[in-house]
C-alpha cells in the first residue's frame, strides 16, 4: 500500500511539472488561410514560428533558465520523494528517485517551455505567422 502511494507521488510530481510545460500558445482567428490548411498545419506553424522566437533570444540567457529549471526540478522531485519515502519506509531511496523525476521534468520544461517567451518574442511569434497568412489575435 505505502509503495503504492509512494509511486503515486512520483507520478503526481511529474506530471506536474510536465503540465507547467505547456506554456501559452497564440490565438488564430479562423480566417481563409487558417480554413484552407487545416488546423493541423497551423499548429506545426505554430510551433516553429515559437521555436524561432524562442531561438532568437539570447542563447546564453536560455541555457540559464533551462539549468535553473533542472536543479530546481530535481531540489522539488526529491522534496517531494524524500516525503513519499518517509511514508513508505524509504526516504532515501524516495528522494533520489524524486530528484531523478524532478530534474528530468525541469530539463524538459525549460527545453520545450514557451510560454515563457518575453513580449519581444510574444511580436516575433506574431509577426512570423502574419508572413504565413495567420491572424493571430491574443495568447491562451
């Protein structure tokens, strides 16, 4: 049962950083160009035009954020396991597996975390799908 509850808490712990991966994406108005290529193309659109903006800002600043965001991952995970572990008999073992979950979470969001994108890369987004025919009318 504690182990049980134990992975239960691991899991909960990454999927949990996993959802702060989502970041905000634009809104497309549907107009003809957004009817013609479907909404499947606009999003791969989408995404390079994010990857783009997210590539063009300083590339010194954004390995900072991204390793910021693995320690802090791993200092959460293992927060988190050492708690787990302590319930199940195993608060050691909990908090290195929470650090491991942890910091493999913060790799990954600081990797693929674009909501994060300044309002300077927020009008490059904008202004690349303009050129692809889009109408991008805010950020949810």
């Amino acid at each position: 049962m504690l182990k049980h509850l134990f992975r239960l808490a691991l899991i909960l712990t990454i999927i949990g950083f996993c959802l702060g991966c989502a970041g905000k994406r634009p809104i497309l108005a549907p107009n003809a160009h957004l009817q013609e290529v479907g909404p499947e193309a606009a999003q791969r659109e989408v995404d390079e035009c994010l990857r783009l903006a997210a590539e063009a800002g300083p590339g010194a600043k954004r390995g900072q954020q991204i390793a910021g965001q693995t320690a802090g991952g791993a200092v959460i995970g293992a927060a988190t396991g050492a708690v787990a572990g302590a319930v199940s008999g195993g608060p050691g073992i909990g908090a290195a597996a929470g650090a491991a979950g942890g910091a493999t979470a913060g790799l990954l969001r600081g990797l693929f975390g674009w909501g994060h994108l300044d309002a300077e890369q927020r009008r490059y987004v904008e202004d690349c799908l303009r050129q692809k025919g889009y109408e991008p009318g805010g950020w949810e």
